[in-house]
C-alpha cells in the first residue's frame, strides 16, 4: 500500500478575516473533493487570516499514479487563483503488507 500526502502553504493576499479565509477555504475543499478522489483538510495556520495550510491524502497501489494524482490536484489548486501557493511538499510512504499469525 502507497499514501501519498501533500502539505500546501497559501498567502491570501486581500484577505482581511477568518470569514473570508473560511470561504476560500470551503472553496478549494469543495473543487477538489469533487474532482478527485482525495482527503482533504486545514492541517494549520486555523487562527492567521492572511495563512492557510492544507493537507491532502491519496492511498493507492500505484506510486507513478498516485504522483500524477497529487500533481494534477496542486496544478488544479494553482489553476483556481484563490490564493498564492508559498511552499508545497509531496511525499509518498511506502507500507508493506501484515503477515497475519
């Protein structure tokens, strides 16, 4: 089994609340729960208006699909101008199978 996550930093330039922060929040969530096939969740930054952190999951068996999954889903994000993305990392893990006793 394969999980790959992705951790996404965003500057909201504009943005002067948690109200308007939510929305973007809600939007991108939204856009991309129903494009993919993914978990998606705030992981940070909750209380900063003007920082949004976002975390995304994939679990597969493929490694080049689930990395062409994760692309495609930050190139997705970028494409949505919502917000300016700062810093993005992507790592898969790798764990092997249980021998049942």
């Amino acid at each position: 089994m394969k999980v790959v996550c992705c951790s996404i930093k965003f500057f909201l330039h504009g943005n002067n609340s948690l109200k308007g922060k939510r929305r973007i929040t809600k939007s991108i969530k939204d856009r991309v729960k129903n494009k993919f096939n993914i978990s998606i969740a705030e992981i940070g930054d909750q209380d900063v208006w003007q920082n949004l952190h976002i975390g995304i999951v994939a679990v597969g068996s493929d490694h080049k699909y689930l990395d062409g999954l994760m692309s495609k889903v930050v190139e997705s994000i970028d494409k949505m101008n919502l917000a300016e993305i700062t810093d993005c990392q992507i790592e898969t893990i790798h764990l092997g199978t249980l021998n049942p006793k």
